[in-house]
C-alpha cells in the first residue's frame, strides 16, 4: 500500500485528525476530518465520526487512524 504521512500540522488544536485510506488503482485515496475532542471523548458518537470519514473514500470499511496531536 502507498504511504500518506501526517505532520503535526493535520491537527488543529483542541481537535483529533480521522484519516481513512483506501487503495486504488493509481495511488491512494484519503480523507481527513477534523473533531473537536470534547466530541470525540464520548464514544458514543465515535463509530458516527468513523462512518462519515470512510464515506468520503467511498469504503465503509476503510481503516480509519486517529492523530492526536504530539
């Protein structure tokens, strides 16, 4: 699989980065969204967040990676 690197610049203070990947044919497609983590600290909306970022790579079951800043 391709590589898609993050930098701290992926998360934006007060916030966690959901990064879904998917592979195609020709590189990677991915998608980033930011979530406030007041949010994301109730796991209750977590599998929510999940769903919206994996729909952007059109995967439902993309692997998604939560960035947290350093």
């Amino acid at each position: 699989m391709s590589e898609h690197e993050h930098t701290p610049a992926d998360v934006a203070p007060g916030t966690v980065t959901l990064c879904a990947t998917r592979e195609m044919h020709g590189g990677l497609k991915w998608a980033h969204l930011p979530v406030d983590t007041a949010l994301w600290a109730d796991e209750s909306l977590r599998d929510g967040f999940r769903a919206r970022v994996r729909r952007e790579v059109n995967d439902m079951s993309a692997a998604v990676e939560v960035i947290e800043a350093r």
